[in-house]
C-alpha cells in the first residue's frame, strides 16, 4: 500500500514565542526557520506580521525557505470591510507562501472576546479565506478552542468547520487551545469532523497541559487528521505545544506509523535531530533536558553493570531504537556498580583502547569505586572521569601545580551606605619554575577563585580564553557528620564542545576549586598544550 503524506507544522516562532523568558530577535528567528527548513519541516510559521516590529520586519523580505513561510493573524474584524481592516491588510502584503487565520471555534469566546454574533464571525472566516486566495496565498484556519468549544455547542464549533472548508482554506485546524483534552476524546471528536471535513485537509494543534500533546496528535492522526503543529523541543506558553522533537522519530521509526505514512524530511534530518534540539536550547540558553525522549543526554544510559555486557553484545534487547538513527548517542554509566565492561566503553569514547587483562584497568576500577563512595558522580562528570583515566593509564601532564589559593568573603556598608557583600581570591601558581599571583574579585566566591585561577597561567592563557562556565551545581551528599560537598561544573569552549567536571570536599569552596582546576586542565588537554 503507498504510504499516504502526513504534513508537519511549526510554531516554535509564533506560539513558542509566547514561552514565558522567551523573546526571539529577527535574526533568531532566521537562525531558527533555517534550522526547521533544514529538517523538512513543512510549513515554518514565522509570527505575526504587524503585531510587533520583530515580526514585520521577518515578514518584509522572501526568506528563501524551501518550506511553505507561514504568517499568522486574525480573520477580519467583525464590523469592518476587507478593505478597512488594517490588520488583515498588512497579513495580505507579508511576504509569505501561507497564511494561517485564527478563528474562534468556541460560540462563548465570539460573544464575549469579539463581542459579535456567530454569524458575523462565519462571515468574517469566509471572507478572509477567500481574500488570501485571490492574493495567492496558501490559506490555513486555526479553529481556536475547538475540543472545548465543540463540547459546549457542537453546531456551532461544526458550522466554524465547515465555513473554513467550504471557503477554500487548505487546512482546517483543530486546536485544544487549554490543553485539557485527553487522547480518547480527541480520537473521537477528530473522527466525527473527518466526516464533514477530508482528513487530508485536517490539521491538529495541541498543548501539554496534561503531559499529552504528543499523545493527541498521535490520536487525531489516527482519526484521519494529515497535519500536525507543534514547537521545537515542546515550547510554548503553560506547559508548552506538542513536540516536534518526539513526534518527528515516533512517526519514522514506529513502524505503525512508518509503515502508513511519508514525511517531507530531508536527507540525514532525523539523524541531526539531537543536535538540533541541543543547539535549539543552547539557543534559548537552557540547560539541555537529561531526560528527553530520543535526544536527552541519557535516553540511551544505562547503568547497571551487570547489564553493561550485555548491551553492547545486544543493543536490541535493551534499546527500542538505535541511538544513532536520532543522532544520539548509547552511554554505559560507570558507576558504583559498574563492572569492567562499562568502563572499557567508556574509555573507548574517550579515545582509548585498553586490553581487558590489562592490570593497569582494575587500578583505575578501584579509584573510582572509592572516589564514587567519596561523592564523586562519574556517570555525569565525563571529563573528570577521562582525566582520572589518563592519569592512571596514561599520563596527563603536569601544566601547573597551585601552591595555595585564599577566598575572603566581606559584608559592608559602601561610600553611598548601602550594604555589599564582596568576594576576593588570591591564587598563587607554579609553571616551571617561574611563579605566578593572580588577585580578582567576583560577587562570589567562586565566581572570584574562577576569575583568579584564569587570570595569568603564563604560557597557558591562550588556551584557556575560549573557555567559559555555563553551569554550577551544588549537592550536599551523604548525611549527617559525614555530610560532605558536590560541586558539578558545566562548561563550554569557542568551539562549542561542553564538558562536565566533579569536586567533593566538606568545603565548598574547594569542592569548587578541584572542579574548576579538572575544566581547565581538561581544555589544555584537548588542545594539545604542552
Ligand atoms: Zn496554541
């Protein structure tokens, strides 16, 4: 049987836009219609032109996009002609393929958020997709409120429908504005609209606000709907739109789905998708979500060891998919239970090869049980891990040995009254023989210890300029008087790769230290200093 086409839709740029801290610039938005285009995404949703500046401005030039480029806005406003509402004007004159009119799908939100009857907004729904038609446009109507609104009143919500359909718009889209629809409902009520409207001219709008979005355009889709929108990486205001991140695979790799339907994915997108929902938060500068389905750091970790052996013999049996076909990667955590066989994988990502009877191998099993028992989190701090590995495999060269450091924090009132708290770090280092001292303040403490540590490492400085803290957390571990300190640091270099590092100490000042002493010798590590 030929596999039928399923379109996919994204708002990341518009309804993602209304994610609470989030406010992207044209140029963002650029970045990002491109990445979208780049996957195959179908339709790329650009904004609202008119509404703001941003938006105007992305919508006053062709952006080159193999995708349909999308503007989205009102019908036309009740009360007025075609030609004396300014708002529908402006979406006529966007430099777009498609443009996507919301309509109210819910009878209480026509009388009281456009104060009109549900005859005028009929009108208004017709009209307006015919106005984007006669101007070449690709007309789209999201039905805004649809599940609620069809719950309440039916024929009406079904009349709003039907309107769009019958007025020429391309797609007719059911959205669950508020997020509260479940999968079986949504199945149902999508199944009794593909009666009336050709599932090949049905599109579903979900949100997260029961963890279901996924879910009910999986549902809708079963229904007959051959559209779904969503975000990037889920954003989107509440607790987001459904995702495209998890759609995208669950639709080429299931074979339920695979097997019945095509997408317009280029060559090589699902294997990017990691790296774009990686690049998309660095975008956003949010911390990359450990647990995300397919592409999270750990969706393929494992860590207990008696399985280690047994996954790598089998992936399959342990694995629902590969980690490469979505670009990920499968990591083997070596941890207190970890046996030999995770950690000759894990030195095999790092680069090494070392025989299993090699001596050497236990050495370094031990260090970390004991380090791990100590506080020590291996299975996050990588880079940690690797320089421990060199140094009792291998060799890991001594660039400089910081003979002491000293952190003073101070609370006082400043020369306007007010009252400050100051941190200062001294830090005394040997290269060689020649000896350094380095002074800076920060607002923290560790922020100074940072700043001093950096300031002057000689003949390494050049090294280290690119180097950059993206991250800082802090554990207390263990209980009671053996309670000790875990400093975990994140960070990233001008070339974009990131690493973890890990400090323990009851201090946590040099629970810090140990981690940002490891970030640095592990950069010099990778670029060669010597
Ligand atoms: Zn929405």
């Amino acid at each position: 049987m030929p596999r039928q086409r399923l379109y996919l839709y994204d708002t990341t740029l518009r309804d993602g836009a209304q994610t609470p801290g989030i406010d992207f610039s044209v140029e963002e938005k650029k970045i990002i219609a491109r990445m979208l285009d780049e996957l195959g995404i179908d339709y790329i949703e650009g904004g609202y032109p008119g509404a703001n500046p941003t938006d105007s401005e992305l919508f006053s030039a062709d952006q080159g996009l193999r995708a349909r480029f999308t503007a989205f806005g009102m019908t036309r406003r009740a009360g007025r002609s075609l030609d004396n509402d300014p708002g529908l004007r402006r979406l006529l004159e966007a430099r777009a393929d498609a443009i996507c009119f919301v309509a109210k799908g819910w009878d209480y939100h026509v009388k009281v958020a456009l104060n009109t009857t549900t005859d005028e907004h009929l009108a208004s729904i017709r009209d307006s997709v015919e106005a984007a038609r006669a101007h070449g446009f690709e007309p789209l109507v999201d039905i805004e409120h649809f599940f609620d609104g069809y719950k309440a009143n039916p024929e009406y919500t079904t009349a709003a429908v039907r309107a769009a359909h019958e007025a020429g718009a391309r797609w007719v889209v059911l959205c669950d504005t508020n997020g509260g629809t479940l999968p079986e409902e949504v199945e149902e009520i999508v199944s009794a609209m593909a009666g009336i409207v050709p599932g090949e001219n049905l599109g579903i709008h979900c949100h997260d606000d029961t963890g279901m979005a996924v879910a009910n355009s999986l549902a809708a889709v079963r229904a007959g709907a051959r559209m779904i929108q969503g975000t990037l990486n889920g954003i989107g205001e509440r607790c987001g739109n459904a995702n495209l991140v998890t759609l995208i695979p669950t639709l080429a790799l299931k074979p339920i789905y695979a097997e019945r339907f095509e997408l317009g994915l280029r060559e090589g997108a699902l294997e990017r998708l990691t790296q774009v929902s990686r690049a998309f938060n660095e975008m956003l500068n949010r911390p990359p979500e450990l647990q995300a389905p397919y592409v999270g750091e750990t969706a393929f970790s494992t860590k207990a060891g008696i399985h280690a052996s047994a996954i790598l013999k089998n992936p399959d049996t342990y694995e629902h998919v590969r980690p490469e076909q979505v670009g990920n990667r499968r990591r083997v955590l070596v941890s207190d239970q970890a046996g030999k066989s995770n950690l000759i994988s894990e030195l095999k990502r790092f680069g090494m090869e070392v025989d299993k009877t090699d001596p050497r191998l236990d050495d370094l099993l031990a260090r970390v049980k004991e380090n791990e028992a100590m506080g020590f989190a291996y299975d996050t701090a990588d880079a940690s891990l690797e320089l421990l590995a060199r140094r009792t495999l291998g060799h890991v060269p001594v660039y400089f040995d910081v003979e002491s450091y000293r952190v003073l924090v101070e609370r006082r009132y400043n020369a306007m009254g007010e009252k400050v708290t100051m941190a200062e770090a001294i830090v005394k280092v040997r290269i060689g023989k020649e000896h350094f001292m380095s002074v800076a303040e920060g607002n923290g403490p560790v922020n100074a210890l940072d700043a001093a540590l950096r300031k002057d490492l000689g003949p390494y400085s050049q090294y280290i300029r690119g180097l950059e803290l993206v991250d800082f957390k802090v554990r207390i571990v263990g209980k009671g008087t053996d309670a000790t300190t875990r400093v975990l640091i994140e960070s990233r270099d001008e070339t974009g790769a990131r690493w973890f590092t890990v400090g323990v100490s009851p201090n946590i000042i040099d629970a810090s230290f140990q981690a940002l002493n490891d970030s640095i010798i592990y950069k010099l590590l990778k670029a060669g200093a010597r």
